[in-house]
C-alpha cells in the first residue's frame, strides 16, 4: 500500500491528546547483591559491563555484575530502566502533519510532539516512499544517512549497520568522516605522531605502575569514563587505579591533575596534586613549561634531534623571534591563570624521573582544539621518553579500557554495514551533483543551512551538500550536536526525518517517522568483551521478548529489504542466531591452533569464552629502538613538530607548529567574557553513557534536582547571584537558555559550572506547554548543555565539535516552574 492509499483511508482529523500513556508500575527491583545464586541467571553485555539477569514471570527483575566483573559501575542500576520506561518506543509513529501533508508538511512545526500510531507496513511504506521522493527530485546528495553514534553493543545487531545496510539497498547518500569524540585530535595526530594516537593501544598499566615517577593526567577523568566501554568493558582499569591509589598513597608514584575542576579520579585517588588552570589556555601553559625547560637546558636535545623534526622553527616561535612575543611563564602566566614560580615548578617535575602524560579528550573538542594536542606531543618530546616502559606520551587512557594488555586473540566479525559485492541499490544513482559525498561529522547543521558553501578540511576542500532527508539509527543528533536553536532552522529546511531507537528521546520527536527498535535484552547477540583487551567472547541472552511492538533492528530492516524485494541480499538468508553462529565460528577458525574454543551450542549455553590475559606493552617502543626500521606514519617517519603539510595548508587557524591562539568565547577575562562570565563545560556523565540510561526513570531520579539535571556550581558564584543548593537555575547566553538544578560543589572553581551532556533535551512552550517545543529560543525544562553551546568548527584542518568553547551566565529562577517535557513519550493524537 502507498502513502496515498494509505491517507486515503484515514477519517476526518480530529486530535486528541492522549497525553502519556505511561503503562508501567514503579520500578522496585534496582541491582541485586553478590550473594545471591546466580549460575542459572542469563548472561548478557553492555557498554555499561557485562551482568548475570534472572527473571520473574517474564519480566527483568534482578541484575548483577557479570562473575569475572569485580568493579562494576553503579550504573548497573539502571540496567533495568533502559528496557521498563516511560518514554519507551512503543509503536511506529508519525508525525500528525507529516502524515497529512508528508513531503509538503509545515516543518517549522517539527518538535510539537504530536504524533500518529500507524501500523509497522504503513510506517516502512512511508519510509520508502520518502527514500524515492529524495532519490527522484534530488539524487544521493538530498539524502545523509551517514550519520553515526554510541548505539547498543552487540555484533550481529549494531543498529547503525543495520539502516546503512539497508537503506544503501535502496540508493545512495552522505556519509561523514571523523566523530565528536576526537574530532581534532584523530586529524591532527596522524601528521605530528603518525597515527589516531586516540584509539591506539597505549602503554600497559602494569608497566606504568612499575616504572612511572609522575604521571601527568591532563584534562583527563578516568575513573569516570573508563566506566563504559564502546564494547562490553571488563573494568580491569579498575583494578590498576586501585593499586595507583595504594602507590600514591605510598609516595612512590605522583600523580598531577591539571584541570580546572576537581576531578571524580582526583577525588578517588586521593594526595593528587591538582593544577588549576584557566579553560581552555593549556596550550599557553604548555608553551610556558616549554620554554622554561630550553632555558634551563632541561629538555632532551638527543631525543629531539634523533627522534624528531623542525624544532628549530619552533623554538622561533617559543622565543618570539618569528611573531615578536616570547613564551616566557610570566607570559603564560597572564593568561592561563597559573603563577610564574609553579609554571617553572611543572617544568622542573616534568624532566625529573619517568613521566607519563595522559591526555584526556575534552580539551580537543574546543576552537583550535588540534593545539594542545600537538603541543603536548612536543612536550613529550622535549622530555625525551617517548617508548620507554612508563615514560612518553598517551591519548586514551580513559578509554574503553586502553591500558589494560590485549589478549591477541581474533575478535568476531559484525554484521556487515556494507552491501555485499554485486548488489546493487535500486537508485543506482552516484550522482552528487558537484556537492561532497562525504562530509566532516559536525558540520552536518551547516550544511543543511549552507548548501553549495565551499569550506576546508584537512587540505581538501568540501562543497556541503544540499540535505533534504535525514535517516538516524544508534546516534542521537539532539543530544550530540551543539546549538539547539540553529538545529530548529536547519530542520525547517529538512523534508523528512527517520529515526529508529528504543525511546522518545529529542531525537526521536524531532522526527517524522519513529520506528521502535527493541534493546539488547529483548533480542539474542554476542560481543566483544573489552574493546581493547580483547578478553573474551560474551553471550548476549534474550531476557524477555520485545516491548510492545518494538522490533530488533535485523527483524526492522528485514522487513524494509522484503518490500524492496531485497530480503535475500540483506540477510543472506539467515536468521539472527544463524547469524551468531557464523559470526562466532568465524572467530573460532581464525583463532585455531591459537585457543581451542568450543562448539557454538556450548558457547551459549556457558555464555562466555574467556581469551585470558595478554602480555604487558609498551607504546612507541619500536620507534625508539630504531626509527629508520620503525618509521611513525608521518610524512618524514619522524615525529613532527613542525609540519610543512600543514603548513602547505595556508590555515590561518591551524598554522606549521602548535601556536596559542585566542578563542571567540573565553572565560576569566577572555573575550565576551564580561556579558556572559561563565565557562560551561559539559562533560561526560557519570551517570549515563551520553543520552543513554537517561531513560531509565528510577535511577535519574537518584541524581536529579528537583527533576532537572544537576549543574554544578562554585559556592561563591551561586552566592552572588542568592542561589542555594537544590534551586532551579536558568542558564542562559544569546544562543538559548534552560533550568537545570542547583549542586554547589567545591570542586568547581569560580567562572566554571557543568552540566553534563546527555541530559535530555526538553523544550516546553512559552507557558510551560510540553507541545511549545518547535519554537526557537524554547525553554529547556530539564538541562540539556547543547541548549547553549557554540556550533563552530575547531579550525580548517579538522573542522571537529567545539562545545567547549562556550561562555553561558544563569541566574535563580523565579518563573512558573514548567514541569518537565521530555520522558513522557510524544502526545499521542488519532486522526
Ligand atoms: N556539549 C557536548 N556535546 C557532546 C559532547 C560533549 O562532550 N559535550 N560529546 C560528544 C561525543 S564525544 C559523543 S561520542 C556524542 C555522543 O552522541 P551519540 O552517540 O549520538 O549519543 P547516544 O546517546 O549514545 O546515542 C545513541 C542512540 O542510540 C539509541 N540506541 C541504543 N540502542 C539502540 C538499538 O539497539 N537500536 C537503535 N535503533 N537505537 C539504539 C539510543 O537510545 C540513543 O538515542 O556526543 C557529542 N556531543
Ligand atoms: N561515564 C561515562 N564515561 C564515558 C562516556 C560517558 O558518556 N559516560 N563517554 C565516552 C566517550 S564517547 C568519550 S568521547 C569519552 C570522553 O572523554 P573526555 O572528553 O576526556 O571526558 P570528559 O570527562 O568530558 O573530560 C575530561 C576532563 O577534561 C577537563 N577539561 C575540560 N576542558 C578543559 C580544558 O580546557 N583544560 C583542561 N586542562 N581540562 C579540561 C574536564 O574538567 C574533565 O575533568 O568518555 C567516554 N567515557
Ligand atoms: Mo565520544
């Protein structure tokens, strides 16, 4: 049946606000305690850990911490939550005027929440329909489906794959390059240490424990983010902060935070030293604790000669011959907000003893957020112990367990996100008409509001294409890009917008048409325990059958590939545990004569294979025992910090070496600092793996204030402006504003708040109505950062996410408070 037989069919319109339908009983059964019998619970992964789950009369009611899982997250209690919601997706729903009008809607109504139930044919109808109006009136280049994010672990149902599989049946369309976790720093690392760095093996804890005096963690929490894991994380880092905190507290190791807050890591191992310093002026910083380090001599002058390139044109730079300023500490002091005498203590500590530096990821993803990584890199090679066990530089420590050693074995295969060879889509169409076919991640709003705008990337240049139709599944664009208000121009120009996921979140009702896909624990699939130790094999075990009518994401585009007459191509006619088993037999010839692995009946009925430990690593250390035979990836195979490809590129914000440059928005005196003093940094959550788990009712409720998301605030700012603990706040800039709940807390420093990213986004009308979310400058009811946050590349070569540049101020609020709009589902209305 087509959309206009289908409309046909529909009787006069009459909307009834059904208001929410929430059906579920309170939840009571949160995590259980290790005590209990546990053998005969199902097995199952999760980005959160690996758990044991039993069940009472079909329902989820118990989850523990898988047997081999000796630090669990907290976030174990909300497990529970992601599957028994009150916004989860039910049923496929449209949008009550996309239905009417479809392709010709109002769209600048896109966000008024009202939707349709229709039926799974009708809602995949609607989809196609859609995919061939695009494909016809506008070719592959009206069409970005590229987009991607943190979606559920599991490789067979990895949901992303699932729709590009799929839809690329169909036609054609636009894909990104880069991601908003390491946007500048994958871009620029390649050139100065010749590769990612960022999602590279790093140095084996055991080793940095053994040889390392000082560790430097700089911008970096990992005992909050190692908590998660792109794939089910074992928590073995756990084990290592635990014996750090010991050597810490023994004197043997030190360990220096510089931040500017207070971090969860310096919190748990106690006796850090912590070193404030001004957001976003670290490359200042670092430039002073350079330039104390020549002048003292202190720097390695062999390493640098034998190990890398253009210094000297550095030190032109550093000494203020080449633009006439000397990096002295008294300069940097002035802007990093650190005292001259402890910029020269840092230079001293950082050539004394075995030093490990470990950046974190944050401070990349600001305006020039390419400099403090490359600056940093420079650094360590001013200290000279690049390669050496406990000693150089790493770029993700705090990440999916790098650090903890791989175990070598050969992990399974995924479901392919690919057409497989010979298949051709219906619109074989490649055709972009002049317009990039590939874009970078966080330039997609730009694009859909500056078609045919010519911008640059990393030496290439890029025509932004001309988007008319976007497709999301496993990434939640209203949480990860910036600036709500600018997203709600650009969605007036979008003519149709698809999501698939498990719930209502600000993704899903700013769409068109929402298909409910079911989650890990209503469907069968296998992981990868440990992203980076390659652990072992882990059984993902159906708990319960899915919600409602929500389907897997295989079971979805199974149907979609059916009536494109396709199915075949896409399931290569199996079902989902034939899947697994191919996937897992895959895994065990590969790792034949290596690990003896069982027969796949007794893999799943155990639900787990365990690899065992690897062998302790240390990164770089080729390089250093010869860089002739072990070249970086650079173009010289040495490390550069002076870049003439980089150079070559003319880029007035991203010249040849590391170069302090001043940001639009900066706090503690920087510019637009005197309307909005404030530097809004909104991290990652300690509660939720971004908007993930938000959902999840019952454990929100453990850390939210008055409703709203937390923003934690310096007790002498909240005092200026007469707030107490547990007040409402309203957040504001010239971008948008929002209420969030009042946490006055000592680790935060004056001019610094946070609010973690991943809140959801929770528009309400002007009189607080939850259907006034389409207008622009809305309310937020519950504390979304990306309300306020700036939409800017961080510089021409990367073009990446840049939140942090991002000054806010707040205030008490004293309105009517609104309640809050976002976890009650859309308002259902029946035509
Ligand atoms: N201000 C600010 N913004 C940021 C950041 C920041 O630090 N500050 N960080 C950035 C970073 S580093 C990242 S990685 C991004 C993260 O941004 P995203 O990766 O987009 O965030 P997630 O919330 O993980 O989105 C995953 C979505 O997949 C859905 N999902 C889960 N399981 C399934 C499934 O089985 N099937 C389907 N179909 N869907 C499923 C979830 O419900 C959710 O909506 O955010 C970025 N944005
Ligand atoms: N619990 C949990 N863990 C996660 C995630 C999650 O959502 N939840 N997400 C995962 C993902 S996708 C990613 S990308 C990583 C993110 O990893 P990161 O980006 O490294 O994590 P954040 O915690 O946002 O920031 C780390 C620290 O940087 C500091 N910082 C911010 N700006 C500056 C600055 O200008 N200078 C200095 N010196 N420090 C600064 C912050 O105060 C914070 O303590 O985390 C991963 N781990
Ligand atoms: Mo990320």
């Amino acid at each position: 049946m087509n959309r206009r037989h289908f409309l046909k069919g529909l009787l006069s319109v009459s909307c009834v606000a059904l208001g929410s339908t929430s059906v579920l009983k309170p939840l009571t059964a949160m995590a259980g305690t290790l005590s209990e019998p546990k053998e005969d619970w199902l097995v199952t992964g999760s980005h959160w850990g690996a758990f044991r789950i039993n069940r009472k009369n079909g329902v989820i009611d118990k989850v523990l911490p898988f047997d081999t899982d000796k630090y669990p997250s907290d976030m174990i209690n909300g497990i529970r939550g992601l599957v028994y919601n009150n916004s989860r997706a039910r049923y496929p729903m449209v949008r009550l005027d996309y239905l009417l009008k479809g392709w010709d809607s109002d769209t600048t109504k896109r966000g008024d929440f009202r939707f349709v139930r229709v039926t799974w044919d009708q809602a995949l109808e609607l989809f196609i329909d859609a995919l061939n109006t695009v494909q016809t009136q506008y070719g592959p280049s009206g069409l970005h489906a590229g987009q991607t994010g943190w979606r559920a672990v599991g490789q067979m149902h990895s949901c992303t794959s699932h729709m590009q599989r799929a839809v690329a049946m169909h036609g054609n369309f636009i894909k990104k390059v880069g991601d908003y976790s390491t946007g500048a720093g994958q871009v620029i690392m390649p050139y100065v240490l010749g590769s990612t760095e960022v999602y590279a093996q790093g140095t084996s804890w055991s080793l940095i424990l053994e040889h390392t005096d000082t560790i430097v963690l700089w911008s970096n929490d990992p005992y909050k983010n190692l908590q998660v894991g792109w794939n089910t994380e074992t928590h073995e880092s756990y084990f290592y902060l635990a014996e750090l905190k010991k050597k810490v507290k023994e004197g043997k190791i030190k360990v220096i935070s510089i931040d500017p807050v207070v971090s969860k890591t310096q919190n748990y191992l106690e006796n850090v030293e912590h070193q404030y310093v001004n957001p976003q002026t670290d490359v200042p910083l670092m430039l002073g604790i350079a330039h104390e380090m020549v002048k003292q001599g202190w720097h390695d002058a062999d390493f640098i000669q034998g190990y890398s390139l253009g210094f000297d044109e550095f030190l032109k730079y550093l000494q203020g011959q080449s633009d006439g300023v000397e990096k002295t500490p008294e300069w940097a002091s002035k802007i990093c907000g650190i005292s001259p005498e402890r910029i020269r203590e840092l230079a001293k500590v950082m050539t004394t003893g075995r030093v490990q530096m470990m950046m974190g990821w944050c401070v990349q993803r600001q305006q020039h957020g390419e400099q403090p990584y490359w600056m940093a890199a420079v650094l360590a090679t001013m200290i000279g112990q690049i390669g050496l066990p406990g000693g150089g530089i790493s770029y993700g420590h705090h990440y999916s367990g790098i650090g903890i050693p791989a175990s070598g074995a050969a992990m399974p295969g995924a479901f392919p996100r690919n057409l497989d060879e010979g298949v051709k889509p219906i619109f074989d169409n490649n055709d972009f008409k002049g317009y990039s076919s590939v874009i970078p991640v966080a330039r997609w709003i730009d694009s859909i509001l500056e078609p045919g705008k010519v911008i640059d990337a990393n030496g290439n240049k890029v025509t932004l294409p001309d988007i008319k139709m976007m497709v999301f599944s496993g990434c939640n664009p209203w949480n990860h890009h910036q600036n709500r208000n600018r997203m709600k121009e650009a969605y007036h120009k979008l003519k149709c917008v698809v999501t698939i996921d498990t719930n209502w979140n600000a993704g899903s009702r700013f769409s068109d048409i929402v298909l409910p896909a079911c989650t890990t624990l209503e469907r069968n699939d296998l992981d990868i325990y440990g992203a980076y130790a390659n652990r072992g094999i882990l059984a993902m075990h159906k708990m319960v059958e899915p919600l409602y009518e929500s389907l897997s994401d295989f079971e979805i585009f199974t149907r979609f590939a059916r009536k494109l007459g396709k199915e075949k191509e896409y399931t290569r006619g199996m079902n989902e545990l034939q899947w697994l088993e191919y996937l897992y037999n895959g895994c065990k010839q590969a790792n034949n004569g290596q690990f003896d692995m069982p027969d796949f009946a007794s893999f799943w009925k155990a639900g787990y294979y365990d690899f065992g430990p690897g062998k302790p690593w240390v990164r770089h250390q080729a390089f250093r025992e010869d860089p002739e035979i072990n070249p970086l990836g650079t173009p010289s195979g040495l490390i550069e910090i002076y870049s003439r490809k980089i150079a070559s590129y003319n880029y007035d914000d991203c010249p040849g070496h590391p170069t302090w440059m001043e940001k639009v928005e900066r706090s503690h005196g920087g510019p637009g600092s005197k309307k909005h003093p404030i530097w809004l940094q909104s991290c990652h959550p300690d509660k939720r793996l971004h908007s993930q788990m938000c959902e999840s009712d019952e454990f929100r409720a453990t850390y939210t204030v008055k409703d709203r998301e937390p923003c934690y605030l310096n007790a002498k700012d909240a005092k200026k402006r007469g707030i107490k603990n547990g007040d409402i706040v309203r957040v504001f800039n010239d971008r948008g504003q929002l209420l969030a709940g009042a946490v006055i807390s000592s680790n935060f420093p004056e001019g610094v708040i946070r609010i973690q990213e991943g809140a959801w986004y929770s528009p309400v009308g002007k009189d607080g109505a939850k259907a006034g979310g389409w207008e622009i400058g809305a309310l937020d009811s519950y504390g979304d950062p990306n309300t306020l946050t700036l939409d800017i590349g961080t510089s021409k070569l990367a073009q990446a996410c840049s939140a942090y540049t991002c000054l806010v101020d707040y205030e008490k609020y004293t309105g009517k408070v609104p309640e809050v709009s976002g976890f009650s589902g859309p308002i259902e209305v029946s035509v």
